[in-house]
C-alpha cells in the first residue's frame, strides 16, 4: 500500500536467492540443478507487469523503478481501454497474481468517529470496489489483498465470493455504527426481464446494487438450488420482495443456508491477521491480509486458504529485540556532531536547496 510495489521487489528476491541456491528449476521429480532464466518448468518466474498508483510522486518512484506498465487510478482500470499515467491507451497486460493493498484512511481505527464503510464511497471504498470489478473482469487465479485490521474483511469477503452466510448478517460487519432505521432495513430485490436483481443493500450486506441472484446453498452442501420470485400478489404487483420474503417462498434457513449472486468467476477467500514484529521487523504494525483463489472444479469448500495461511505461519520470525536496542543514545558523540551539522550553515543550505527541489525523488 506504500506505493513502492514491495511485492514485486520481494517475489523478484526470493527468485535471485533460489536461482543463487539452484532451486528454480523442477522437470516433475521434484527440485533439481537449475539456472535463473524465466523458463517453462521453474518453480518460480516473476515478471512484474504493470502498478497502478493515484499519488504522482509514488508515480515517479515507480516509473524510474520499474519498466512496467504504470496505470494512475484503480477505479479506472476496467475502462476500455484503460489509460496509463500518460494518458495513452494501453490493454491490461495478462496475469495471474494480482497484488493490491487499497486505501485504508477511512477504515483506520485512527480515525475514530469519522470511519466510513464501504459502500459511503470514501477513498477506501471505492479503490476496493475498483479491485473487486478488476477481479470480475480480468479474472487472475489468485489474489492478496491487504489493509488495516479494522477494515470490514467479512463484507469484504462476501463482495469477492459473491456468497452471503446468511446467518452472518449483522451490524458488527459493518464499519461504523448502523443507524437504528438501517439495522431494520431488509435486503431488497427487483424482478427484471426474469432476474431477481439487488434493489436496495442496508450496510450489513456485502453485495453490490444491481446483483444477480444465482441461487442459494444449504447448510454444507455444494448444490446449487434455484431461487424463485415470490408469488404473493403485492409482490408481483410491485415487482419487488424482500429477503425475509424471499427466503419464506424458497424455504431459505436464515441458521444454516448461503445466498450465491452471480459473478462471473468462482473466488474462494480467507483471511488472517500478522503482526511485523513477528515477521523480523522491529516494530509493531497490525495487518490483516486476505488471499483469494479461484478453486479447482469451483469447488467453494476448497481448503487452499488454510494451507496458504499455515505457510505464513510457519514463515514467522519473530524479532528478538526492540527497535531502541539499534538506536544511538540521544547524547551520544555521533549525535551530538550531526545536530551541530545540521543546525550550522551546510544543514541550513541543504534544507533551502530540498524545499526547491522539483521532484520528490
């Protein structure tokens, strides 16, 4: 999310280090001797194709970093085409990992009372909204995504999955407190040439207005049942139910059953929390991170969320001293010689000459 494409950087490490340890390459029997080139068969090829950042000095880092391909808003990148930060058209490269840590400001626990959820369409809410239709469209077989721990990671879920446990639906899936009126409101629906279409979506749902009913799941089961339009006369009159309606005509259980919406591709998603000081940093930084994978035979009990969570697990490193212990003293002599340097003529210089500076970098 800093808008240095960390990920790239490290995916292209650990590549170098298998390559310098002869791990790369596998002919089906496992690992064996192999070079570092990108070859069909190696257990890991990196190629970093395009960024996508809205802030022009991350801009500039980025465009003299990599040679990728630099789009400017996330929210963009499902225009046809799509335009990179030059303004010239340019086709979303084909991939199959796609990496985004979208905006956090409004989901942060910093910011209290003036949190703000998804579907209000702060920053945080629309750069995720964006990553969501990137997904529909672009379809790449996996995901991460990640933001602060307070974010609304199970509506999160629902809006990538495009399944509602239904009896999961409450105010604490929402980011901020949900208004008395609201926590009344029912989901809605409207019949439209023969669909059952999402009308009206209180703040306890994660699913987008204009949404296609598929079908609905009971209990553990991986069949899809059909859902059908309510037949009561008001309902067909104003070609519009609510979901307690619509779950009494179709004999949905609130307790057991899941509603599926259509999304054009089968995601699976699972989430954990880490902490960068069990990870080797020396400081304490909060994070959930979500992986989402489209499962094999769409299988939507696929359990490849828990063995990717036991992997990071099992990376985990925790730092055994604090950040002060690789900190001088404050009056020590090293210290004391640059506070002096800095306070004198040339730090004076110097700072006059960075406030003139054009360009951040």
């Amino acid at each position: 999310c800093s808008g240095t494409d960390a990920p790239a950087l490290a995916l292209t490490l650990v590549q170098e280090q298998m390559a310098l340890r002869n791990l790369l390459s596998d002919n089906g029997g496992g690992t064996s001797k192999g070079g570092a080139s990108n070859e069909e068969g190696n257990l890991l090829n990196v190629e970093h194709v395009f960024s996508c950042e809205v802030d022009a000095f991350k801009q500039a880092y980025l465009a003299r970093n990599f040679d990728s391909i630099l789009y400017p808003d996330i929210g963009k990148l499902c225009d046809d085409p799509p335009l990179d930060v030059y303004g010239r058209p340019k086709e979303i490269p084909p991939s199959n990992f796609f990496v985004a840590g979208t905006s956090c400001k409004n989901f942060s626990m910093l910011r209290t009372s003036k949190r703000i959820d998804i579907e209000q369409k702060g920053c945080s809410g629309e750069t995720f909204l964006g990553a969501v239709e990137f997904l529909f469209k672009e379809k790449p077989k996996f995901v991460i995504f990640e933001n602060v721990i307070g974010a609304p990671w199970e509506k999160m879920k629902e809006y990538i999955t495009g399944r509602i446990t239904l009896s999961n639906c409450s105010s604490s899936k929402a980011i901020n407190n949900i208004k008395t009126a609201e926590k009344k409101m029912d989901l809605t629906f409207a019949f439209v040439d023969g669909k059952i279409v999402v009308d009206h979506v209180p703040g306890i749902y994660g699913v987008r207005c204009g949404s296609v009913v598929k079908g609905f799941v009971k209990g553990d089961s991986s069949k899809l049942r059909e859902v059908a339009f309510p037949n009561s006369v008001k309902c067909k009159k104003n070609k519009k139910c609510t979901l307690t309606q619509l779950m009494e005509h179709n004999k949905i259980s609130k307790k057991t059953d899941t509603l599926v919406f259509e999304t054009g591709v089968t995601y699976c998603a699972h989430y954990m929390k880490v902490d960068t000081k069990e990870f080797g940093l020396p400081q304490t930084r909060l994070r959930t991170y979500m992986f989402v994978w489209q499962p094999d035979d769409d299988d939507v009990n696929d359990d490849l969320g828990e063995y990717w969570e036991a992997i990071v697990r099992h990376l985990q490193a925790p730092v055994r001293h604090s950040l002060e212990a690789f900190i001088l003293e404050a009056d020590h002599d090293i210290i004391r010689v640059f506070r002096e340097a800095l306070d004198g003529p040339a730090g004076r210089t110097s700072k006059r000459e960075a406030f003139l500076e054009p360009d951040f970098w």
